[in-house]
C-alpha cells in the first residue's frame, strides 16, 4: 500500500472540486443548518472532482491520449493548494451567507456555526467518496466482461479496442448504476407507502376522541374515529372552545363544527366527498355564518395557524370542512402521486359546493376556501379559471402555492404591467391580491372587491419559485424590478446551480421564522381575515388572537 507521501491526486478534478464547493455555498433562498451546508459542500467537493476525473480522461481517450499532460500531481500538493484557495474565498462565502441570514432576519453565522459546517463537510466528503468507489467497482467489476462480451461479437483475438472498450464499459457503467436507482426507488416507494400507511393509523393519545356531536370521528358522527387518520384526529381532537374563544374576543361564542374525512372513512373519493355532506347536514353546518372549505397537505394536515384563527375571528360561528386524500408527506405525494391531491381536493369542493348551492341563497353560510402548500396545488385544481374561482366562492387564501400550480401561474402571468413578478398586481387589486407580509394585502388604494382572493407567498419561498425552468433560464422573480425585498442582495442565477440550490433549501430550510421561506401559519390569520372579516371584534380582541397564534408549531414540509 503506498503512503501518502506516494500517492497522487488529479489536479483537473481537484480544480473542479473546488469549483463546485464555491458554487455550494453561493447565495440561495433561504439560511440552511450549520451542518446540512457542510454537507452539501462536501458532497460537492466529492461530485466535482470526480466530473473533474471523468471530463479529463475522457478527453484523452477521444483524443488518442492528447494532451499528453499527467493530470496527477503529489496528494499533499494537490492537498495543500486546495486548501489555500478554500481559504481564500472563505471570507467571499461567509459573506454570501449572511447575507441570506440578513435578507431572513437572523444572526450572523459564529463559530458553533464553523464547527457545524466542518463536521458536515465531514460527513459529505466520506459518504461522496464511498459512493464514488462503490461506482468505481461496479465499472471495474463490468469491464473484464465487457471485454469477453465484445472479443466474441467480434471475434478477435486481441480483443476490442481500448477506446470502444473504455465507451461500451463507462455506458455499461452508467445503465447499471441507473438501474440500481431505479430499483431502489421502487422498493423505496412501496416502504414509503406502507410505512405511512401504517403510520396515518398511529393516533398520537395527546388527542382524544371528541364528544361533542359537532365534531367527525364522536360517538355520534358518520365518520368512525378509528378511520379518521393521523392528521384528522389532530384537527377534530384539538381547536379552541366555545368558552376560550370568548376567553379570548371578550364577546359570546358558539363551538365550532370540525367536519373532517379520512382516507380509510369510505373506498372512494367520491363516497369520501358525499360522507362530507352527510356530516355537513349532521352538524347542521348550514345554519352557521361561515363556512372554510380546506384543502390539505400530503398528510392530510391542515394548519392550526390558520383553521383556529378563522374560528377565533368569526366567535366560532364556523364550520371548518376537509378531506383526507392520502397518508404519504407532501414531497411524496408530490412526485409519486401528484393527480391525488388534485382529484381529492376537487371532490372535496364540488361536492360541499353542489351541497351549498342548494340551500336558500339568503340565509346559507359565507364560504371561503383555503390551502397551504401541496392544499393550494389541490384547491386551485378544482377551478378552471380564475373567473370559476371568483363565481363558485366567496373568498379564497392560498399560501404557498406551489410552482406547479397552472391557474397560480395563469393569474400571476396576467399582472398589471409594471408590478413585480415576486408581488404582483391585478386588475389594480379589485379581485386577487398577492402578500408577503402582514398588512400588504390591503396597502392598495383601490377598494377590494366583495369576492376576494389572496396569494400568501414569501419572496424567499422555495416551493412558490423554483420550478424547471429554473434549470436552464434565469427567472423573472430574480431579475431587477421584479425581485423581492426578502431575498438576498447578493443572490443571482446560474445555469443548473440556482435550481439545485433550491431544492436543498426545501428540504434543509425548516427552521426559519414565521415570516419566511414555507411557512404562513401568522400571515394566513392576516389572510383569512381581510379575506372574510370577522364578528365585530375589537382591536384588542384581535391582538389578543394574534398574539396567540404567534405562539403556535410551525409548519414542516418534510413531515406534512
């Protein structure tokens, strides 16, 4: 075995190595942990040098061996000179990083922050080596009979060529690791579907079946508590009371109606859809001032941010409806199953609007339709137009709407000229408006229409901006006028990296404030209210529920 002393290092993909660790740490969304930056810098380091390898070599064989420079230098060389020009734009990165950190509102990165990083990097180093020797022994194990393969095709004694060899085996190479990915996420989806499924009957005991008639899964409800799901028991289990809710507005309130469906409560969606009306018409539902059609995450969560908050603003004259449409997070059913959120929202509205429609037009509830992320994707689903969402409603909020989303990208195309992509306006403002923050949404001076629609979206919000297109074009949310005060000065577009870089914030960028990244439990209480008022509260009654819904658990993507 040589020594370090002995060994060698190829300078082209050490140079790439360093490329891509600077091009890790350029400014993105949203600040990440300490240790998942360091962990995305050392993957980086191990991905560019092998690209550097592979490039290099891959050169010479087309070349016939020109250049003919040894791309190989001492390890401690090599080593050493990485190490100095890391160093030299270190200063550069933590720059970019605070930045991001100043655009959010938190502290500068500090030396707990290094000692994350490094262990990170660590981490990501070793794990992107292992994986480049176990590539690197699949190549080694495929190419000897590769060769016996070709020698019989072409029946040559002195076998295949070394350039035809080296192609047929680096191509052999690639389709087998591509396959063992494609296995591994195969198998890996039906664990995921199984182990969410068993997980989605896994009632957390901090929630108890309720027994009040005015909530789905009681003693007397249509709906069985033990079909209910995970996210539902969560929702019919908890909310405030009639006596808190005047605890808190100081005026008379009513307990509000939870009706809620799981995805084990009937074998279709449609019979789901109907078992929503059937406890509709229960709790008699249709004899209260305002009625919120939710549309749920991945999970079938909802957020309490924003469902207690609507019940504190209206004293409990509510009745709260939504639907269970699947068991597996967000990102899951995101990618494996996109069509379910769509469908299951849609029946969720078109049945309690066909129900709503027909009760007497004067004396029928408000209704008002909500969603938050993977909900929005599946609440905007059920309109074809805006005009079908401004006539089948009386009031719409939708935060964090995916970039997926077709009627958000239709409406937010059709801007008034002039606005910004990040915050855009419509129409002057007359029927939909978009808010980043609290009290954007009325900050125009022309007066809201009696339908009123709301795009909560942060600018700095992974899951609103990042899309394909981000790969190969530089979008309008980072071009000059058109960028958000809550982005990062310094951050830019790169062909590949800026998408990339995205995608890690949503999987990384969990802990941020309440005013950033996915996260609008605070800023739809300011959404649900401007959008359908509220019972005649006082200004400190409603500083009073804002102040306790400040206090509430913050939204994860990765768990719902």
């Amino acid at each position: 075995m040589r020594t370090w002393a002995e060994r060698r290092l190829d300078v082209v993909g050490s140079i790439f190595a360093v490329a891509f660790v600077v091009l890790s740490v350029t400014p993105s969304l949203l600040p990440r942990p300490a240790w998942g930056q360091g962990l995305v810098t050392g993957l980086a380091f191990t991905v560019g040098y092998g690209v550097g390898v592979l490039l290099w070599r891959t050169l010479r064989l087309l070349t016939r061996g020109r250049p003919r420079w040894d791309a190989s230098a001492p390890a401690w060389i090599v080593t050493l000179a990485t190490v100095a020009v890391l160093a030299a734009v270190t200063p550069l990165a933590v720059s970019w990083q605070n930045s991001i950190r100043e655009a959010v509102g938190v502290p500068d990165a500090d030396g707990l922050h290094a000692l994350g990083l490094a262990v990170g990097a660590g981490l990501g180093l070793w794990l992107g080596f292992a994986i480049g020797r176990g590539i690197r022994r699949l190549h080694n194990s495929l190419r000897p009979r590769v060769s016996g393969i070709m020698t019989k095709a072409l029946r040559r004694e002195s076998g295949p060529r070394p350039m035809a060899l080296s192609l047929t085996a680096g191509v052999a190479t690639a389709v087998g690791t591509l396959l063992i990915v494609a296995v591994s996420m195969s198998v890996l989806t039906v664990l995921l579907n199984w182990a969410y499924g068993h997980r989605n009957g896994q009632y957390d005991p901090a929630f108890a079946q309720p027994t009040s008639t005015l909530r789905s899964g009681s003693p007397d409800s249509l709906v069985s508590w033990d079909t209910i799901g995970q996210a539902g028991v969560k929702i019919v289990g908890d909310g405030p009371t009639a006596a808190t809710i005047s605890a808190v507005t100081g005026i008379e309130a009513e307990e509000p109606i939870r009706v809620y469906v799981g995805v084990e409560s009937a074998p279709t969606l449609e019979e789901r859809a109907q078992l929503v009306v059937a406890e509709l018409e229960r709790t008699g539902a249709a004899a209260r001032e305002h009625l919120l059609v939710a549309g749920t995450t991945g999970t079938g969560w909802l957020d309490p941010a924003a469902i207690d908050g609507f019940e504190y603003l209206h004293a409990g004259d509510t009745a709260l409806v939504s639907l269970q449409y699947g068991a597996t997070p967000s990102p899951v059913s995101a990618i494996l199953t996109p069509d379910v959120s769509q469908e299951g929202t849609a029946a969720l509205f078109d049945a309690v609007h066909g129900w709503w429609s027909e009760l007497p037009e004067a004396d029928r509830p408000e209704l008002t339709v909500y969603g938050l992320s993977l909900g929005s994707f599946g609440m905007n689903a059920a309109f074809d137009s805006e005009d079908e969402l401004l006539a089948n409603t009386q009031g719409a909020v939708l935060a964090g709407t995916p970039s997926f989303t077709p009627l958000w990208s239709e409406i937010q195309d059709s801007r008034d000229p002039g606005s910004p992509y990040a915050l855009p306006v419509k129409d002057e403002g007359q029927h939909v408006r978009w808010g980043d923050d609290w009290g954007v949404l009325t900050s125009l001076d022309v007066a809201w229409d009696d339908t009123k629609v709301a795009y909560l979206q942060h600018g700095n919000d992974p899951i609103v901006w990042i899309g394909p297109s981000v790969i190969w074009s530089e979008p309008e949310w980072l071009k000059d006028g058109q960028r958000s005060d809550q982005l990062s000065d310094d951050m830019f577009w790169i062909f590949g990296v800026t998408a990339f870089q995205g995608v890690v914030d949503l999987v990384l960028s969990q802990n941020v404030p309440e005013d950033a990244g996915h996260k609008y439990g605070n800023l739809a209480l300011d959404g649900l209210h401007q959008v359908s008022g509220d019972a005649d509260l006082s200004d400190e009654a409603l500083e009073n529920i804002r102040t306790i819904i400040a206090t509430y658990d913050t939204y994860s993507l990765v768990t719902n």
